[in-house]
C-alpha cells in the first residue's frame, strides 16, 4: 500500500483502540469504589492511629478536595485499559499483520491469546506480592510514628506495580514476535543470554516501586524463564522455516530470482554483402554513419 493508505489503516486502527478504552472505562467508572477497596486491600488498614505505632498498619485517607474525583478517573482509566487489552493488543498486531505472508497470518489470532494471559500472570503476581513489599516498607517506620498513606498515592503505587509486571511479562512474545517476522534469529537470541539475564535484573530493580528485593525477584524471575523459553521456540521456529526454505517457496511468496547479469560475448564484425562493395560503401552502410 501507498504511504497514505498505511497512515489511514494506522488511524482506523488507534481509533478502535482507544473507544475500546473508552467504552470500558467509563462503565468502570460506575463501579469505582469497588475497584478503590480492591486495589488497596494489599494495605493493612489501622482502626486507629494508636495501632499504627511502629508501623504495623497504615490509615488510608484523601488529603485534598479533589482527590476522590482525580482518583476515581484514574483507577476507571487503568480499568479500561487492562480489561481492553485484547482489543489494542489485536489492533496493534492486526496493523503489523498484512505486511506478512498467507501461512503466517494465524499468528495474529495466536499472538492476541498469548499476550492477554501473559498480562493478566504478571499483574496478578503483582498483586500477590504486594502486601510483602508494603508491610516491608512499613516495618521501616520508627516507634512512636503513624503511617497515615493517601489513597491516591496507594493506587498509584499499585497501578504502577500491575503495569511494570504486566508489561514486562510481554518482553519474551515480542522478542518471538520479531523472530517470526524474521528480524532476530533465535541462535543470536541465545547468545545474549548474558545481557539479557543482567539486564532483566537490573531493570526488576529499577522498575519496581518497592525498595526490597522480594519485588525484584519476583519481577525478573519469571522473566528470565519466559526469555528462555523464547529462546527455544525461536530455535524450533527456525528449523521449521528452514526446512519450509528448502521445499521451495509457499503460494503467495516470489521465489529467489538471480539477478546478476550474465557476461555477453563480444560483438561478431558485421561482413559486406557482395552487392554492398561498392567504394560508396563503409562496411555495408552507405556512409560513415
């Protein structure tokens, strides 16, 4: 397609995309205060100030006016995007998908399923481990202090942390993702295994919101097992489409044709006829030219 055919598939795209968003996020809005009590149930909430002595517990409260309402639109938009996440993701594949061939088009429908169970895995484990990394930082307290924690601030802190293990979860389908489009080879894969093991580390702690390593671990952990296992699907997958390369090409794609021009012989000296011997003639031609 023309460069304004693909930037007007890419609009259509983004634009079903984001009403998907929409459409879910404003009937999550309806039920917010669900939504509020969920997120920060990982939060041991104190009946009084006297019990948060040493930072057992914590009270969760709004600190300005307008915090219920900033609050409220936040966790519907956070809702509208985990839950439409099939419906993005497939946009966004679906955009990527016609610049493939026949046979690898079922990927598109493959890459959807694989990627909402992969999102969903690291945000609930997220959510399992945030109640020890928040009792791990309010330990930290010292006696004779109250932890009083902005209802905003904790839902920041756990939108955060559902994103973070969420999208990293994605990090080993996108790198299988490139190797089916042919970009990365799953041998070179393998040999960043020493980088890749590092850095997943690195970013686990960088990335978390929490300051202890239960959070790091549990983000890079899993992580460095989903690269691997992209390591050995790429290695299947190239043995697989060298042996398709070796059958020939499919029905819808050009086969190898050698373009290199082939040496000519040089040119034969063109012979006069008997008739074309006349003195007014040069090689046959009536004149020089």
């Amino acid at each position: 397609m023309p460069l304004v055919e693909h930037l007007r598939e890419l609009r259509n795209r983004l634009a079903k995309a984001v009403l998907a968003i929409v459409v879910v996020s404003v009937v999550a809005a309806f039920y917010s205060e669900q939504l509020m009590q969920f997120l920060a149930e990982p939060v041991p909430k104190c009946d009084s100030l006297t019990n948060s002595d040493g930072g057992n517990c914590a009270i969760v409260s709004f600190n300005t006016l307008t915090s219920p309402f900033t609050t409220t639109i936040k966790v519907s938009l956070m809702a509208g995007l985990v839950v439409s996440s099939p419906v993005w993701l497939y946009q966004l594949w679906a955009f990527v998908a016609p610049g493939l061939h026949r046979h690898e088009k079922k990927y598109t429908y493959i890459f959807t399923l694989a990627a909402v169970p992969l999102f969903a895995g690291g945000a609930l484990l997220s959510y399992v481990i945030l109640p020890v990394s928040i009792k791990v930082l309010l330990s930290l307290t010292p006696g004779g202090s109250a932890n009083i924690l902005s209802l905003d601030e904790v839902l920041d802190f756990t939108i955060r942390m559902v994103l973070v293990f969420g999208l990293a979860f994605e990090l080993p389908l996108l790198l299988i993702m490139l190797n089916m489009v042919g970009i990365v080879s799953g041998r070179r894969m393998a040999g960043w295994w020493r980088g890749v093991v590092m850095g997943v580390f690195v970013f686990g702690a960088v990335a978390t919101p929490t300051t202890d390593p239960v959070g790091m671990l549990a983000l890079s952990g899993p992580i460095v097992v989903l690269y691997f296992f992209a390591v050995g699907f790429s290695l299947l997958n190239d043995r697989r489409r060298a042996r398709k390369e070796a059958e020939g090409p499919a029905d819808d794609e050009a086969s190898e044709l050698n373009h290199i021009p082939e040496a000519v012989a040089p040119a034969e000296p063109v012979s006069a006829l008997p008739e074309q011997t006349t003195r007014d003639r040069v090689n046959g031609y009536d004149d020089v030219t």
